[in-house]
C-alpha cells in the first residue's frame, strides 16, 4: 500500500529525544516510491516553470550556485497543495516540537543542478522573524541523494549556540561557522538519503550541503513549519522584514500569526 500523506508516522521516543538533543532528526521510510512518484513530476514541472534563475553557473554568487529556489509552490498547484497541506508530515513537526498543531510558513522547493556549489553553514531562523524556537523544517528529497549529490548535513547540538545567529547564507557565514563549530566541537552528521527517507531540523540548528558532483538534478521540497500559536517578532534584519511582508502579510508585531497564508495543517 502506499504510504499516504495523512497517515500518521510511528515517531519512536528515542527520535523526539534525538530531535532536542541534537536539533535534528532523521527519519527513515516516511514515504514509499510510489507516493513520491505521484508528486514529483507535478513539483518538479512546477520548479521548472516558476524558476527565474537562469544565468551560467560561473556568473552565479555563491548562494545562487547552491539551489534554484521556488517558494509556496502550494499556491501554484492543487498537487503540490496536496503534499504541502499533508497531515503526515505536520504530525512529526507536531510531535518534534511538542506542540499541539503547527501552522505554515511557507514551503519551497530546492534544486541544486548538477555542478551546483555547496549551501554554506548557515541557521534557518536568521531569516524568520517568529517569537519562539518552536518551528522547523521537512526536507524531502524526491530521489535518493548519496552524497556525491549534496544531502543536507548538520552540526548535532548547534542549535543551543548563539553565534553565528546573524548570519545569512554567505562565503562568511561558511567560513565563520566552520572555526566556530570546530571550536565547539560539535559533531557534524553528514549521510546520504535513502528514498524516502526525510529530516526534519529545529529553526537554529545549523546546517550545510555539499556540491551536487553528479550529472542529475538533486531534487528536494521542502516545508516550515511553525506553532500554531507562534506570535510575530519584531524583525531584527532586512531579510526577516522581507519575510514578514512575503510570508505573513498583515500579521501584526505581538500577535498570532494567523493568515490566509498561515493555516493550521495539524491537528
């Protein structure tokens, strides 16, 4: 039977342990071949569609050789609304986070092409202007991602630092969270993704993907989640400003975030 996009995941204490340890969480078989099989040319014809990106590789800054990026792909396609509004996955952040629902902040999908550089070190929330830690991110590669392809690849525990906190995607940010991890000595947990396999990683954990050396596409969508009762911060940078007004229009500084573009997708 294919595993559905309602149905629930056996989460086993020991990964929701895992989860506020390490900040992260990986998590075999969420999907079966079939089911990813269903969403994947939709998602993919839509990334293919959507994408502005088209300069050479060699003109590209460092975070535009990382990935074409494609955000709430679920206004775009009743299919990819399908995946995003799907109640299994926002039952794992639910549960990771211990809250009692999560709502969206907004989905997107990350195409690193083949020759595509590597993501630098880089924490999610520095962007996110939400009052609490309590959100976190699904990554979903559509296809199996040995490492030679760039998996996503975390520093265990990185997310109770405060450095490197203001930081956006940059050569700077790789250089300077590199010695700071280092300093820390903080585990780095780099491994390929099985096919339909997925991670889920907490807001500051800090994370990083290598260069795709392979001549296929790694392809991956992506969905954040946060409380459903999380309240918007003051931003503290340009980025979560544009944020703000892209992500959670109308939402109000102190208040619930709680707009047509924010539903609660669990419970």
């Amino acid at each position: 039977m294919t595993a559905g996009m309602d149905d629930a995941y056996p989460l086993a204490p020991e990964q929701r342990e895992s989860f506020a340890r390490d900040g992260f969480a990986r998590l075999p078989a969420v999907f079966d071949a079939a089911t990813l099989a269903r969403f994947r040319p939709e998602l993919s014809a839509k990334v293919t569609l959507l994408n502005t990106l088209h300069r050479p590789m060699e003109e590209r800054t460092t975070y535009e050789k990382a990935f074409l990026q494609v955000m709430n792909l679920w206004r775009k396609s009743e299919i990819a609304r399908q995946f995003v509004f799907g109640k299994r996955l926002a039952r794992i952040a639910a549960e990771l986070l211990g809250v009692r629902g999560v709502r969206l902040y907004h989905d997107q999908a990350l195409y690193k092409e083949p020759g595509g550089g590597h993501t630098p070190w880089h924490a999610d929330q520095y962007y996110w202007p939400l009052a609490s830690d309590r959100c976190c991110t699904v990554w979903v590669p559509l296809q199996e991602t040995p490492l030679e392809m760039g998996p996503l690849a975390f520093s265990a525990g990185s997310h109770r630092m405060e450095v490197g906190r203001d930081l956006p995607i940059s050569d700077e940010s790789e250089a300077e969270m590199e010695a700071a991890l280092e300093r820390a000595a903080l585990p780095m947990f780099e491994e390929p993704f099985a096919l339909g396999d997925v991670s889920f990683h907490s807001g500051w954990t800090f994370h990083r993907a290598g260069p795709n050396r392979t001549g296929r596409t790694r392809e991956v969508m992506t969905v954040i989640y946060m409380d459903a009762d999380m309240r918007l911060a003051a931003p503290r940078n340009r980025n979560q400003e544009i944020d703000r007004e892209t992500w959670c229009p109308g939402a109000v500084v102190g208040a619930a975030i709680e707009t047509p573009l924010n539903p609660v997708l669990y419970p």
